[in-house]
C-alpha cells in the first residue's frame, strides 16, 4: 500500500515524457481512504484514467489468499467473478466519481466469462491479454490463461469465444499488452511461440540455441523483466507490422524499493524509470506517437 504514496512522483515522470497513464486499481488499494483519493485525484484532473483490477485472493467475498481456487481470476466460479469485480468496480466509482472503463485481471487471469460480467457493469476495454505468452500449467499457475494466438493488435472480444479470438461487434475492445520476440517479425512470431509450447527435445534445442546467442528472445514489453535494447527491437517489429498501438506496463508496487523483485533499491527505481524514459525516446524516433490511456486508444480504433 505504501508504493501509492509514489504515485504522484510517477505522475509528473509521465507527464514530463508526455504520456496519458492508465491505473489499474484493486480493492486493497481503494478500500483505504487517502489511497483512493490519490487516484481520484488524479482520474477527476483528466491527466490519467483510473481503472478496474482485481486480485481475487484478497477482495471480499473472497480474502482466504487463493487457498480454494487459486489467484487466478478466471479460475472462480461465476458468481464470485461477479462479484469480486463488482465491489471494485463500486469503490472506483465511488473515489472518482464515474464508473470505470477499462479492466485488467490480476496475473492476466481473463476468460470469456469475465468478459461478460464487465459488460454487464458498464465496461468497455479490457487490457488483459498478452500475445505470445501463457500464463498456464508451469509458467503460471493453475488456472492460468494461454494468449498465444492472440492478435498484436485492437481487437472486439466477447462472451461468446475465447478471449483471443476477434468477434465483429464483440462486447468490450481489447487492448493487448505488447509483447513478441526481438527478430525476425510478427509473421515469424506465432512459429516461434508454438516452439515454446512444445515439449519435444527438437523445439527446445533450437529455442536454447537462439536465446544463447542472443538472436532470439521472447519480450513482454515490461522495463521490469525487459531490457531497453530488447523493448526497443520488438517495438520495431510492430511499428514494421502496422500494429495499431504500443502498449508498456509495470507494477506500481516497483516505485517503492523492496517490494517487488524488480526494486530493491532506490537506484532499481532509477533505472527502471530510466528505461521507460529511454523507450519513449526511442519509440519517437522510429515513428509518431499520440500518447493515449487505455480506453482513449480503444475508443480510437477502428474495431
């Protein structure tokens, strides 16, 4: 909870750089008083959007830590999903004064049921889905959801299919989290991720191979598990692909040092700062850039 207090210091850095951030806020967060009037602050001022995040494991009616159905979001049955996201979504609204509009799960735990129950509450833009990536089995835990095929870029989701899957006129607009490898192109991409699907000794040998010499590596566009040189090549294999959006995401717990991995230092939060800061840099440099929140990017697609 502390790492909101860093909050405003993160807001000036983004303004600086000229960017419009999205907030993805849980429970625990909003529960508290002086938190949530930090974002609400903040959303009320137009300079940043505050939106829906739940962390099942410790949002009533929930709270046993994920000791019955993981902490996985899309794990829960529909009734909890229903209403874990509908007390967050109450305390948002509460703090901002509007509803709203955009949603990420926890760990990336969205599923076509919870598409429906964020519909049904007034939601339009989800941003849970990460190409390329699983969050299944070993690399994520029970319940865990695979995105491997998911497009690159906007695209409308519904209760109807699986979250990776485009369906015209589909409930909500997703806006994916970049992410791909660092050659070769998205044309290449879903080649190499189903590689790393695999578990035969061929796929892994060729994959150990790339990544040893550094010609090959998997990138989700985070400066807390990516390095500014690998952010910057899978950022010119969208902008070579005409993806529609470029989209970076950290924690907000890695502004205050010791309370993720990624910080542990003052120094760590410097540096991870940098690395946005230089990104940004970089990103201009390759092509225009209209920096934008979430939904605003949704809203100005042409799904």
């Amino acid at each position: 909870m502390e790492n909101v207090r860093e909050i405003p210091r993160l807001q000036q850095f983004c303004e600086r750089l000229g960017l419009r951030p999205t907030y993805f806020v849980n429970y625990q967060v909003m529960a508290q008083r002086w938190a949530a009037d930090v974002f609400g602050g903040i959303h009320r001022s137009g300079r940043a959007e505050v939106g829906g995040h739940v962390h099942p494991w410790n949002t009533p009616p929930c709270e046993d830590g994920g000791d019955r159905f993981g902490t996985m979001l899309c794990s829960y049955p529909a009734d909890m999903q229903d209403a874990l996201i509908r007390i967050v979504t109450e305390h948002i609204g509460s703090a901002t004064g509007s509803a709203p509009t955009s949603f990420r799960a926890g760990r990336f735990g969205l599923n076509q049921m919870t598409v429906g129950f964020l519909a049904g509450l007034g939601y339009r833009v989800d941003s849970s889905v990460t190409p390329y990536f699983s969050w299944g089995g070993r690399g994520g835990g029970v319940g865990g959801q695979d995105f491997t095929n998911a497009p690159l870029g906007i695209y409308r989701i519904d209760e109807s299919a699986p979250v990776t899957q485009s369906v015209a006129g589909g409930a909500l607009i997703e806006v994916p989290i970049s992410s791909g490898f660092t050659r070769l192109g998205p044309r290449s991409w879903r080649h190499l991720a189903s590689l790393r699907r695999r578990d035969d000794l061929p796929s892994r040998a060729v994959l150990s191979v790339a990544n040893r010499f550094g010609r090959v590596r998997r990138v989700l566009l985070s400066p807390e598990v990516a390095t500014l040189s690998d952010m910057l090549a899978l950022a010119r294999g969208l902008v070579r692909e005409r993806v529609s959006h470029v989209h970076l995401f950290f924690h907000g717990t890695s502004m205050r040092p010791g309370l993720t991995p990624f910080t542990r230092t003052a120094a760590d939060v410097d540096r991870l700062l940098g690395r946005v800061e230089g990104f940004v840099e970089g990103l201009t440099a390759l092509t225009s850039v209209k920096p934008m929140t979430v939904t605003e990017a949704a809203l100005a697609s042409a799904v």
